[in-house]
C-alpha cells in the first residue's frame, strides 16, 4: 500500500469505517477523500458495514476527460487531413475549358442518367531551364509552347470500358477562331497542324480543335509538360516497357540534332523519371509519328495494368501520394480544378478491366503537296470517330448486348453490337408556330466528294411543305462530315428540335453554336439523297480500322527499332 508522502497527514477517521485516526498504519490520503460538505459522503449506507461507496463521479469525469480526448483526436485529425486537402487544392493550376466556338454540344444522358467522359490529354513542349535540362531545346526558351502529344481519354456512360486515341502532331487540321484566354488576343480560323492549336489559345483552343474535327463533345483538358512527366514516373514508381533489339535514340544520322536519349538494351526495362519522359518522346529510333504513338499507348497500358497489380486505386495512401504527384504536375481545365473532381475523375477507371481498355491512332495519310505532315483518313477517320460519338465500345471484349435492346430491363448503355437500326429522332413536340420559326438550310455534303448540288434548296422544300414556311436555302457550301442542327440562344432550343424531329434528324445532332445567326439546318455529307434523314445502324463494338493500329490494354509485346539505331 502506497504512504502519504508526509507523516501525520492521514485523513482523519469516519464513523463506521473502522479506520481510527491515531495508533493506525497511516492511509495514502486518495484512498479515502475527506467528505465533501452536505454531500453525505460520511454517512453509513443503510445496511452495510464497513464497504466504501463507489466512486461513480469518478468514473463519469473520466469518462468524459476519455471522450473529451478522442473527440479532440478526431478533430485534430480531420483538421490535418482537410489542411492536406486544402494543401493539394493550392498545387492545382487551372485554365479556361474551352477558347474557341466548336459548335458541339454535350451527349445526351442515357436511361440511367449517364453520359460518357471524355478527356483531353495534351503534352506541351514549353521550354523554361527546368523542361530545357530534361528534354534540350534551350534555344527555344520563350518561344511559343506546342501541345506535341494529344489523346482522347473516352470511359464510357455504362464505366465498362475505355479508350485512348491518339492524334499525330503533324495532321493537317482546321482550327476554329480562338480567344486566348490569357492575353485576349483574337486568332482566325485556319488550317494547320493539331500542335500549333495551342499557341492560338491554349488548351482550349486544342480542345475546339478536337471537337470540330471529331463532332464530339469533350468534358475537360488536362496539361503536362517534360517536368510533370518525370515527376508522374517516379511517383508511379517505373512503368515496364520493351523492345526487341537494342536502342541508342541519339541525334539522327546527318542531322546532328534529335534524339531522345534512350538506351536500352533488348528485353523489358522498368523505366521511370528521366528515362519514362525518354520513352515517350522517343520518335526516330521507332520510325515515325506512328511508332511514338503506339509506344506511348504501350506505356500507359503498362501504367494502368501496374496500378491495377500495386491495388492503387484502393490503397489510400498510395492514392495519397499519387494524388500530390498529379496536382504539381498538371494543369487542368477549371471545372475539374479541385481534388476531389480529380481523384473521381482517376476512380472511373478503378473498375475498368484491362482487356477493355484499347488504344488508337487516328488513321492518316500522307499530306499530297507535302511529305512531312498528315491529313485525315477520309475513309477510316470518321468510323472511329462515330464510335466514339455513339460510345461505342472499341473492344470486342464485353457483354452481347440483349437480344431485344431497348425492351424492359436491357441496359441501355452496354456494348452496340446489334446490327438493327436503332431509331434517334427527336420526339420533341414544337412548342412555337412553325411557320414562325426561321430557319436556314445550308449544303454541307462537301466532304470527301464533290457537293451535291442544290442539296439545300431540296431540304428547305421539305421543311416547307411541313409548314415551317420561313425555310430558306444558303448558297453557301459549308462541308460537315455529319449532319447538323444549330441554333444560337437557349430560347431556340425547343423550336431547333422540333426542326429537327421534322427531317427525322438525331436529337443528338441539335447543338447550341454562337455561330448561329439562326436555326441552321447544315446537311452533311452523311445525308445525299433523300427527303428524310437515313437512319443508320450503331457501328458494332470493336470495329475499329485496322489502320487505326489497335492495341489492347493486355498487350504485352515490344517494339521494334528502327536499324540506325539499334547499337550492338
């Protein structure tokens, strides 16, 4: 029994205790506390001896200071993390969504209320000493910045599968006018390669550029340069790539200037900082534009099949980690510009299997009046881009859909395999007079072909003879791949429907353009012949041109190397 620290200073005895207060061992004085005035602590419990009444104040006030302590714990810790929230927030830098007019309007939602995402990736070649150290070009140091690297990131309304699609940097394009967001400065609508989009406007200018030349409509635009890269390696923690002999991409013979760097030997390698940013801009050693391509497609299924083995997605604090890698080392689109929005973003992709995630470039040719830049495939292009329009599946690795799609219970959104036309009119009801509704019809079949003549003044006939008299054919040739409603304020929407539901057009095709002076009816070059729009079949899922170079996230083979740079 422990002793009170002074002699003499025992608590006097209490009646009923049995404890006296003198010719007694003395008593530690917290065993027995003096009695507290009007409390009846020193009287006896009716029928007891000599037990001591529980201490149930005690036990309360420490029960209290307990919870006292872990609540303080919990806010402490909920403080720590929101900090930590608010710390990842400030390294994100955001940018104006979109800086040009591209005419297109975002998807519809399917039955269950879901739209497919699509993201903008862009790889800019700006050159300040940092990216000059990794990648040269240090007499480029405040020239215009290029988004040399451009994808597609599309996930699809159902999240069952994915698709990355890849622009060469060379390809001949038509850039609508764009606003740089930053200066205010106004750039005309040219025609000229994808990568010089960016100086005319930022991402946002790359991205009008994407949705004119492919009709879709894409969500955000996300930036990084050779830093952010290197940062994005090593926080993964190496990606593995292949090739089949050895490569030394040094300056290209006679040329004296070029050259990536990598030097690998034959066989697989865990490539990460400098070496992962080498990989990725590695151009002659793997033939062309193309071969970079397909080997950046390469390493970013080998990325997504790491993270899926490593469980990242699920791993908090592996998240963490990468989380605070991403937002220093991107530059987002400003309504994606919070952490939250990102982490949901990269979460999409958590249960997408690999073997239906599929890479692609677009199909190109040789530029006619000029051996170094690309145009378009004319033939192949537009299927690819149907299919991602119509969020049709790239794979071939899902579900059949059900035998009889649209009926109760079929899912709305899996794979379009069916072969059956699926009808897409708008079922909009006028909501104004149509002999009130201006419209105007412009030809658009231009594309590919000679125009067909007097193709505008045939559909403003029909319009009329459905009583939408103020219907007028534009001499002018304005070529669109697919055919188009536009109209320009929000109070037109309902009667550009209706339009549209008069000439059986999708209701997907309406969209709201600045550019529309009025309803604007531009017949594409999807639309000929005929009085009434042709109802098309969905392409089936994995359809892809095999010019398209496809390649499957579960692909695991290596690249071949060009000969003058294979090193023995």
């Amino acid at each position: 029994m422990r002793h009170s620290s002074v002699q003499g200073e025992g608590a006097p005895g209490r009646a009923g205790d049995g404890i006296s207060g003198a010719g007694t061992r003395p008593t530690a004085t917290s065993a027995v506390p003096a009695p507290r005035s009007g409390s009846g602590s020193g009287r006896r419990r009716a029928g007891g001896g000599g037990g001591r009444r529980p201490n149930r104040r005690g036990r309360r006030r420490v029960l209290r200071w307990t919870a006292s302590i872990v609540a303080l714990l919990i806010l402490g810790t909920a403080a720590a993390g929101y900090l930590y929230y608010r710390h990842l927030d400030g390294n994100i830098r955001s940018g104006q969504r979109l800086s040009g007019d591209s005419g297109v309007a975002r998807s519809e939602a399917d039955a269950a209320g879901r739209r497919p995402i699509n993201i903008l990736m862009l790889g800019s070649d700006l050159r300040d000493e940092a990216n000059a150290k990794l990648g040269g070009g240090w007499d480029m140091i405040g020239d215009s910045v290029r988004a040399d690297v451009q994808m597609l990131v599309h996930i699809s309304a159902d999240r069952k599968n994915a698709s990355i699609t890849t622009v060469p940097r060379d390809t001949i394009v038509d850039i609508p006018e764009c606003t740089d967001p930053a200066t205010g400065t106004k750039y005309k609508a040219t025609k000229m390669m994808i990568n010089e989009s960016f100086a005319r406007g930022g991402a946002g200018c790359t991205l009008a550029t994407w949705e004119k030349m492919a009709n879709v409509y894409i969500d955000h635009w996300m930036l990084i340069d050779f830093t952010g890269v290197v940062s994005m390696a090593d926080a993964i923690g190496g990606v593995d790539v292949c090739v089949n002999q050895n490569v030394f991409d040094q300056s290209k013979p006679g040329s004296g200037t070029g050259g990536s760097g990598l030097k690998l030997t034959a066989g697989t390698h865990k490539v990460q900082g400098q070496q992962a940013l080498q990989w990725l801009r590695t151009r002659h050693a793997f033939g062309s534009d193309m071969g970079r391509a397909k080997a950046q497609h390469m390493y970013m299924n080998s990325m997504m099949r790491g993270l899926k083995s490593q469980n990242a997605f699920t791993d908090l604090p592996r998240l963490t980690g990468l989380a605070e890698a991403a937002t220093k080392a991107l530059k987002v689109s400003e309504e994606i510009g919070s952490v939250k929005k990102l982490l949901d973003l990269a979460l999409l992709l958590k249960d997408v299997p690999i073997n239906r995630i599929t890479s692609s470039t677009i199909p190109v040719l040789q530029a006619p009046n000029d051996e170094n830049r690309l145009i378009l495939n004319p033939a192949d292009a537009p299927k690819v881009w149907e299919m991602l329009r119509k969020d049709v599946a790239l794979d071939k690795n899902g579900d059949p859909a059900p035998a009889e799609s649209g009926q109760p219970g079929a899912d709305p959104s899996g794979p379009a395999t069916s072969t059956e036309p699926t009808p897409q009119t708008s079922s909009s009801p006028p909501t104004s007079n149509p002999a009130k509704i201006a419209v105007q019809v412009v030809n658009g079949t231009g594309v590919g072909a000679a125009p067909v003549g007097k193709r505008a003044t045939a559909i403003a006939g029909e319009l009329v003879a459905k009583g939408y008299s103020l219907a007028k054919a534009d001499g002018a040739l304005t070529p669109e791949k697919a055919t188009v409603v536009r109209y320009a304020t929000d109070a037109q929407a309902a009667d550009a429907q209706s339009v549209a539901a008069a000439l059986g057009i999708p209701g997907t095709s309406v969209q709201k353009s600045a550019a529309a002076a009025k309803i604007t009816v531009v017949v594409g070059a999807d639309w000929r012949e005929g009085a009434t729009y042709p109802q098309q079949a969905p392409p089936e899922a994995g359809s892809v041109p095999e010019s398209a170079d496809v390649l499957n996230g579960t692909d695991t083979s290596c690249m071949d190397i060009y000969a003058p740079f294979q090193w023995k």
